[in-house]
C-alpha cells in the first residue's frame, strides 16, 4: 500500500513537471516577426499592400484590392491564433501596412505572458526587429 502511494506521488511529480504544449513565448513573438516578414515580402512581390490585422486574440493577413481590403487565406497567411494566455499590446495602432516598396507605417508589439516580455518593432523602412529599442 504504501508503494502505491509513493508511485502516486512521483507521478503527480512527473505529470506537474511535463511543459504545458503551448510553444513559450519567445518562440510565439519569433513567429509573429517572421510573419510579418513574410507580409512586407509579399507586398513587394505582389506590387500592392499587405497588412497584418493584430486584434482579439488573432492576427490576420489582407491584401488591398481597389479600395478594399480582402482576406489573404492561402497559406501560409491564413489568420492565426495568439496562444492562449498571452496578452498583446500594440502601439500606436493594431494594423501594420506594407506598401509595395516595402515601407511600412512603424509599430510596436509587445507580447506578455506571465514574467516574459518580448517586443517586436515594425519600423518605416519595413524593418522587424524583436527587443529593439522603439525608433520612433
């Protein structure tokens, strides 16, 4: 009996120590940056505008279309989820947009969960750096 209860508490043990399956958040603002990357490559290669809507727990990727914007949903832009649990704040505004020389309008994101803080800057040039002191 007390073997059983010994095993029981080493698997408690076991089962408390095991990573919780959600990538940690360096690795989440790092996806982030190269997606928005990847949006600032895509407005050059398309010749049009690209943006990155960051709201409500998701980010999601349009393209300008006349003066409309539409849904880029093939891969690899379809919208994604923030993990849960990470808080993203943005300023000044939640939309970054590429134009087709690659310039964007600049942006901060700042992704937090629990004690770990990472920021990603989005400057006029269409530069992404992550933990970079805000240039503007």
């Amino acid at each position: 009996m007390i073997v059983l209860v010994i095993m029981g508490l080493l698997a408690s043990a076991v089962v408390l120590a095991l990573p919780d399956g959600r990538p940690a958040l360096p690795q989440e603002a790092e996806r982030f940056a190269a997606a928005l990357l990847r949006a600032r490559d895509e407005a050059v290669f398309r010749g049009g505008q690209v943006r990155v809507v960051a709201s409500d727990g998701e980010y999601r990727f349009e393209r300008r279309d006349g003066r409309d914007w539409r849904p880029l949903d093939e891969a690899p832009f379809r919208a994604r989820a923030f993990e849960a649990g990470t808080q993203v704040t943005v300023a000044p505004q939640a939309v970054v947009v590429f134009d087709p020389t690659g310039l964007a309008n600049p942006t901060e994101f700042t992704f937090t969960r629990g004690n770990a803080r990472r920021t990603i800057v989005v400057d006029l040039a269409g530069n992404v750096s992550l933990d970079a002191p805000r240039p503007f």
